[in-house]
C-alpha cells in the first residue's frame, strides 16, 4: 500500500515538494490557491501583467499524479490535518510550508485580475509612494522607475539603509541606482496609513512629514502563516514569530514523521525562494527515504551560512552580494532581471518552459 503524504501550502516548497514526491506515494496538496506563483516574478507583474501567464502556474498543469485540493489547514492531530472544509486527510508524512499568510484570490484569473488592476493604479499615477525599503520594495521601485521613468516615486523605509538583510555595500549601492533614477529616498521614515487623507491624496510619516502621491504600495513583510497551529499540538514546537523548530533533516523538532519547509521553518538563515526550492528538495528526499527504509540515514540541510542576495533593478540591472564579493550591473542582471527565474522554476516543477 502507498504512503499517504499530505503536503500543506502550495507556495514553491509546497509546490516542489509535492511534484518530487508524487512517484513515489499519494500526495495530497492542500492549498487557498488553484496555482503555485512563481516569487521572483511578482514585483515585474504589475508593471507587466502580461508575465502572469506564465509566472502564476496551475496546480494542475505540473502535477500528474498528485491531488490538489482547495482550502485551509485548520486543525491537525499526529494522524491527520483537519481541512477549512471539515475534511480529514489522513497522513503517514506530513510537509507543512505554509510560508506566509495570503488573502488573495484563489484562481489563477482572479489573480491575473488583481496584477491588472494594479497595472491600471500605477498607469494613473504620476506620484507613487512605495511603503518599505526591504528587497520587495527597492525591487518594486526599480521595475518602476525603469518601466515608467516619468513617475515621480518616494521609497519611503523605516530602517535606517536599504534591504538591511544584505551587507552595507549592497545596500549602498542600491541606494546610489535609486537615486540616480531621481527616486526620493526617505530613510528612518514611517507611514502612518491611519493618517492617510484620501481626497488630499496625503500620506504623514512618523516624523510628522507630508507625502503626497496618487497611490501607494505596501511591500512590508507579512506574517507567518502559522496561526492554524496554535490550538494544536505543534504549538509547542513554535518559536515567538510562529516558526516551527526543526532538527538538522527538517523534521520538526520531535516529530519522525511530520517535516517543514520553506519561511515556516526556524531555520537560522534569511527567508528566500531559492532556499526554500532547497528545503523542499531536502524534505522530498528524507521522505522518499523513509519510504524505502523507516531506517535510514537521511539528508541534512546545511543552512546558508553568508546571506546571499540577487536584487533586480529594473529589467537589466542587478545587485548581487555573493561570497566572493558586491556587485551591481549588467552581469547579475542577466542572471535575474531578465527572466526573474520563470523558466528555471518552471522546469523544476516539470514543464517544458
């Protein structure tokens, strides 16, 4: 008889995770969403909605075998996870990769919607306020400022540098590109949305500043999505921020049999897509192992022990901090910028393209 694995979360751990295992038991994909996005492409959608097409991949195109099913995980005992719907999916290995929260559509039209209706916001603007200097924001504001040059942008941060998660040369030198691209950079500068006066169009930061811009975009970090878990067992596994504490084969701490990937991971190491392809691929293996042999040896995850980052400015440029050095330019850009790694996550899931 198969092994049932229930795989909860369909961002790119739960999607990867899913598709490598599907061979090799009956997977189960719980998920909000008819379709797994791609991370890296979200930013360029809406100065280019027309990348959706490809960048937002429906469940049912890459897996075959797999059953995708549409919900919440609302409860979980050490046998089964308890569905938004009331349903119960028994588990003999359970994946949790909830990422962060997400109230967003749950069809790949209704998503490809909303990317338009952002599309339209910004085209109407010629004053953009982006709230948060973090890699989504100083992103957001690249594409923006390359694709729209005309619109005037304030990228306002309350940190006191730029993607604080990088080194200081990095942040430097995406601060140095912005401002070459005449965006207002406001430093140490928070916005106060309760203050925010519609018809004046005026934004008030928290040193009492006045901003005005015709619309503005939130690129904060959002929540963990973890909050299902606190009434179950696994709350006792979770750290103050909701992440789960795992051993070094990301199983959760104490649990043979339940894994975790991807940002719901406590895991001490920066929260990116491309770990988080890392962690599925971990987890997918150890499983495919425990499979074969309750016994043997499995694969530990070895976390980045330096923060690397690629951060695209616009369609060309990027900033790249690697071990061997910062960099800012065409090169990193042609790594990046061009296809925001559409294609390669494409192929990882089994599509052609």
């Amino acid at each position: 008889m198969r092994k049932r694995v229930v795989v909860v979360g369909g961002g790119l751990a739960g999607a990867l995770s899913a598709k490598l295992l599907e061979d090799h038991c009956d997977v189960t994909l719980l998920d909000p969403k008819d379709y797994m996005e791609v991370p890296y492409a979200r930013l360029r959608s809406i100065v280019e909605p027309d990348i959706t097409e490809r960048s937002l991949v429906p469940h049912a195109d890459y897996l075959k075998r797999a059953n995708h099913l549409l919900g919440y995980a609302k409860d979980v005992s050490d046998k089964a996870v308890v569905t938004s719907t009331n349903e119960e999916l028994p588990y003999d290995y359970l994946i949790i990769a909830t990422g962060s929260t997400y109230d967003g559509p749950s069809t790949k039209a209704e998503r490809i919607q909303e990317f338009h209706a952002e599309n339209q916001k910004l085209r109407d603007a010629k004053k953009v306020l982006v709230i948060g200097g973090g890699p989504v924001g100083v992103e957001l504001t690249g594409e923006i400022v390359v694709d729209f040059p005309e619109k005037k942008v304030v990228l306002a941060h309350g940190g006191d540098r730029l993607i604080e998660f990088v080194g200081p040369k990095a942040s430097k030198k995406a601060f140095e590109w912005l401002e070459q691209h005449n965006v207002d950079i406001r430093l140490q500068e928070r916005i106060n949305l309760d203050k925010f006066s519609s018809p004046s169009h005026v934004y008030t930061t928290s040193s009492g500043a006045s901003i005005e811009a015709d619309c503005h975009f939130m690129c904060v970090g959002k929540k963990i999505g973890a909050s299902w878990m606190k009434s179950t067992f696994l709350s006792e596994k979770q750290d103050k921020d909701g992440r789960l504490g795992v051993d070094n084969f990301l199983r959760v701490k104490g649990r043979s049999n339940i894994f975790a990937a991807g940002d719901i991971t406590a895991v001490k190491e920066i929260k990116q897509g491309y770990l988080a392809g890392k962690h599925a691929q971990v987890v997918s293996n150890n499983v495919k192992r425990l499979i074969a042999n309750p016994s043997s040896k499995l694969c530990a995850y070895k976390p980045l022990a330096t923060p690397m980052a690629l951060i695209s400015l616009g369609r060309r440029i990027a900033v790249a901090q690697v071990p061997i050095g910062t960099f800012l330019g065409r090169i990193p850009g042609m790594i990046k910028s061009k296809d925001l790694f559409i294609t390669m996550t494409r192929k990882g899931l089994g599509l052609k393209s």
